[in-house]
C-alpha cells in the first residue's frame, strides 16, 4: 500500500520530468538527463521495445551529468502509470510492487557514478516471461538521485530528484483496444435571482482504459435541454495525452453559461483508436427564487389545510334564513 505522504516528496520531481520531457529529445530536469543510446539511423526520444513471451531484448541507456561536480545515481527499472488527478505519465518509486517493465528489466549495476559533463553508457535487458500478458507494458529506467534536497522555503520539505527514460514494451499477441466513459457525475450551481450572475455546472467523469493498449483519446461533451435544443458542444482539453491499459483518471470539466431553466441531458463520448464509449448525465436547472416560491406555496397550503381540520365550523357555510314568498302572510 502507498503512503501518500512519504512517496509524493522523493517522486514527484520524477513526475514532472517524465511528464514534460519533449518528444524530440531526452527526459532532462536540467542537472542530469536519461535517454537511448542512438540507433544507427537516428537519436532516439523513448525505447520502443516489441518481444514475445519468452523473448530477452537487450539495449542501452545513457546518463548525462551536465553539472560541474560528478553525481551519483541510483538506477532502476520501474512500471509507469497514470497520475489519478490529471493523468500524467508517472513510474514507481523503487521498493513498490512492479508487474511488468519494472520486474522484466536487469541492470548490471544499480548504481552509477558520472563525472562533471560526461556520460555514462550502460547496458540492460529485458526478459519478457513466458506468461506475460499481450498488449503494451510501459515503464521506465530511472536515475535517482538518492540526496535530499532541503529546499529554501519557509517549510522546507526533503524531495529526491530523479528522472527516467520511457519504455514502451509490446509483448506479442491479441490486442484490444477498449475505452470507458464511468461515474458521470454533475453538480449545477446558479445565481438567486434569474439572470443576476452566472449559471455553472461542474462535471466530473472517470476515463477508464479498459483493454490491454496505450490509448490517445479524445473527448466529446455535447448537451441538449428541452424538446432536443442543442446547448453545448465541446471538444475537451484537459484529457491526458497517453492513457495506459487498465488505468482510471478522474477529470472535471466546468461548463460557464449552463441553463437556468431547464432540463439538461449532459452525454460524454470518449473515443480512440478502434473503440468508442459514451456515457450520460441529467440535471433540472431550476432557479432559486422560483424554488423558493414554490416551497412558500405549498408550506401555505399545507397551513391552510391544517387550520381547516383544526376548526371545523370555519369550514361550514353561514346559515341561511328562509325568504317569505310574495303573497303569503303569517298569523294565527
């Protein structure tokens, strides 16, 4: 089980140097940097590795000192996966259970020590099991920096820098793509008086890989109100990039300018290669102020019946008195 707290300082450096590592060149935090060692056509950004069960591929991964003093490093093989707050691309810190490239990958050494503006070259391989799952396997090979940084804040915190190479394993065999839109959730927040400020719905969703390939998807957001108005339609942003087999990221999407009055049905559709997937919400906009006149309302009617069966001869009609007919007389 991970502790929150004692894994977010020492890998979250880690995260961002993955995370924003450009295509077109190595993971770099500007200290030290990870990457392949070049093919004979042309430099490599990420290992791109395609083996069967059983298969061992073997290859070589530079690390770059670009300080003035020799580091020291400690290297490892580490499984990636989704960040569950935006879905970046992430790796496990080392003592974490690994599953896939981070249990399939040996290194000679498990630490590397690299002169001021030099590099050091060192090989690896991978030893796909004869069991292994079809499908993608992403990791990484990670140079940590086992030194705590204090930092200079007015709190300081320890944080360990590190930063690593992506693999991108594919182990032979049947492929499937899958996709899944879960937990549509909305919340709808408007002003009390129509028309005096702004009407939002906030709506939050799970993206949910379901099959056993890296996925790029992309996200819809259409939503229609009454007698089928189009209200809404938006192609979303905020979606991560790479989405890995069998990883959930939870995302929220605000939606300004939301109807006041109304009944919104909300429908996401996810796609990506080779699979589709949508998913549906509803919510009734109603405005504050005629909610509250119709509580009013009905409150007073609830009071009126009450006060009828608490006195009943309110609710019984004012005798009357027989008129005498035209022409008739009364006596003895």
């Amino acid at each position: 089980m991970r502790k929150p707290y004692a894994l977010l300082l020492p890998i979250l450096p880690m995260l961002l140097s993955l995370l924003w590592a450009s295509p077109a060149r190595a993971a770099d935090n500007g200290s030290w940097s990870v990457y392949p060692v070049a093919s004979a056509v042309a430099a490599r950004p990420y290992f791109y590795v395609s083996a069967d069960p059983g298969q061992t591929i073997e290859d070589k991964v530079v690390v770059a000192n670009k300080t003035d003093k020799p580091l020291t490093f400690r290297l490892y093989a580490a499984d990636a996966y989704n960040t569950a707050r935006d879905g970046g691309f992430a790796v496990k810190s080392p003592g974490e259970r690994m599953r896939g490239v981070g249990a399939w990958a040996e290194l000679p050494k498990d630490r590397v020590t690299v002169a001021g503006h030099k590099t050091v070259t060192v090989p690896f391989t991978v030893k796909v099991p004869e069991g292994a799952e079809p499908g993608d396997h992403p990791g990484a090979i990670v140079a940590l920096d086992e030194r705590i940084d204090q930092g200079d804040g007015a709190v300081a915190l320890g944080v360990q820098r590190a930063v690593g190479a992506r693999v991108y394993l594919s182990v032979g065999g049947p492929t499937l793509p899958a996709l899944a839109v879960e937990n549509v959730h909305i919340s709808h927040h408007q002003p009390l008086v129509p028309g005096l400020g702004d009407s939002t719905a906030t709506i939050s969703y799970t993206l949910h890989n379901t099959g056993n390939v890296t996925l790029e998807p992309k996200v819809r957001l259409t939503a229609s109100g009454l007698f089928g108005r189009a209200l809404l339609t938006r192609d979303l942003k905020k979606i991560p990039s790479q989405l890995l087999p069998g990883q959930r990221v939870h995302l929220t999407e605000r939606w300004s300018g939301a109807p006041q009055l109304d009944w919104a049905d909300v429908k996401l559709t996810a796609t990506a290669k080779d699979t589709k997937e949508s998913a549906t919400a509803s919510f009734v906009a109603v405005p504050w102020l005629v909610v509250g006149t119709v509580v009013v309302g009905i409150a007073g009617g609830v009071w009126f019946l009450i006060r009828r069966r608490r006195d009943p001869l309110a609710a019984r009609p004012a005798p009357t008195h027989p008129q005498p007919k035209i022409g008739q007389t009364s006596g003895a």
